[in-house]
C-alpha cells in the first residue's frame, strides 16, 4: 500500500514538473527541494503532503474551488491581508493554473496596467460596452473603478441582469475583518467596467429582441437569412418549407 501511494505521487508530481516554480511559490519550497522529491521520491512526509495539497487544489473545477474557499480568509502573499486581489492570485495559481503579476494592491492596477498582471498571451481583455455583453464563468471581473482600490471579483454565472460572483473583501475593505472573507454575491452591471477571460473562451452575448424576432421569422419561414429589409420571395418560402 505504501509503494502504491509512493508511486502515485511520484506519478502526480512528474506530470506536474513543468510547473515546479508554481507549486514552489504554492508551498512554500525552495525549487530545488521540488525537483528533488520529483526526481527521488525522497523527501519531508508534511512537505510531501503539502505538494498534494496544493496540487489536488490546483486542478480543482471552478464551482468545486468555490466551494473549497467560501468563508475562507485568502491571504496570498501574506503581506497584506486578505484582500480581494489576494482571492484573484489564489484563483489563477489554483484553477487557471497561470501565474498572475502583482497587482500592487489594487484591482485597478490589474485593468488599467495590464503588462504586470494579464499577459496578452493568455488573456483578452473585455471592455463592458453596455450592448448585451455576458462574461462567462472563470472570467475575472472588474468593477468600482471610480473608487480608490477599484474591485476584482470571479464570475461563477452570469446572465443579461445579474453576475453571480466570488469575491473577498467587500466589507469594512481593511483586508482584516471577518466580514471581508470569500463570499458568493449576486451584483448588477452598473459599476461592472469589463473582464479578463483566457484566449478563444467563447464571449455569450444576450441576443437583441430585433435579434430574436429575426431568429423566429428565419425558423417559421417567413425571412429568407439574408437581407432584413426585403421579405423572402415565394420561391424562397417554398424551400424553406
């Protein structure tokens, strides 16, 4: 039984070896203690356990995260308490397995000065134009941007009325108070300024009622697909029929 679980781990952290400096910064080792137990099997039982953690946690699915961390107090770099920038970094390293910049504190760092944060490589950033746009699960939410800090937060669901998010630190803002942990929240679009998600992720966007009425008139027949300001001939009927 013990070789098998040896075995098991060696397996976890050799498909995870590209990641070594992740999970370093994840647990708290050096890199070199990484490669070694990679390389070797050897190495401290709680480190081991640690490196599991961190991993299993990594790989976890979006709502399986949510639920891991809600009521939690995410404190990331442990320099600043648990702020809501804090809960992003924690995010990405964990279930986007990406590495994001500093945010220097402050969300609007992370919209405004994107090149420390949101590497274009990996991430489209969203401009919230108020024309239907629906930010899918995952994305990473910027709002408040007339305020001093700016907010961040983690879209679990969204429709054309409301965003169901993740966020940390919307109490008293002190990053200290136990009203300021991980929470799940229902917000509006009013203060919502747009959103990060990665490259080729699919952007919904909450069809117009002209937009629906076109859709009903091409399914019944009467609308030939083409142009909105000529109806469909008789032939055109007749094959769509």
């Amino acid at each position: 039984m013990k070789k098998e679980k040896k075995s098991i781990f060696r397996e976890k952290l050799k498909e995870n070896f590209g990641l070594s400096t992740m999970i370093a910064d994840g647990v708290g080792l050096s890199i070199n203690s990484i490669t070694n137990i990679s390389k070797t099997g050897k190495g401290n039982l709680k480190n081991k356990e640690k490196i599991m953690k961190f991993l299993i946690l990594k790989n976890m699915e979006l709502k399986e995260y949510a639920k891991k961390v809600e009521g939690l107090c995410i404190d990331f770099d442990k320099e600043y308490g648990h702020q809501f920038v804090a809960l992003i970094r924690h995010y990405a390293q964990n279930v986007l397995k990406f590495n994001l910049g500093v945010f220097g504190g402050s969300a609007k760092t992370g919209w405004f000065n994107r090149v420390n944060t949101f590497d274009k490589k990996f991430f489209d950033k969203i401009i919230f134009t108020k024309n239907g746009e629906i930010p899918p699960a995952g994305a990473i939410l910027f709002s408040k941007m007339h305020t001093v800090w700016g907010h961040v937060s983690i879209v679990l669901e969204a429709t054309a009325d409301y965003i169901t998010v993740l966020e940390q630190n919307v109490g008293s803002g002190d990053g200290k108070g136990t009203d300021d942990c991980v929470k799940i929240s229902k917000i509006n679009y009013n203060e919502v300024v747009g959103w990060y998600i990665f490259k080729n992720q699919e952007i919904k966007k909450e069809p117009t009622e002209f937009e629906k009425l076109l859709e009903e008139a091409k399914n019944l027949g009467i609308w030939n697909g083409k142009n909105v300001d000529k109806p469909a001939t008789r032939g055109e009927v007749a094959v769509m029929c």
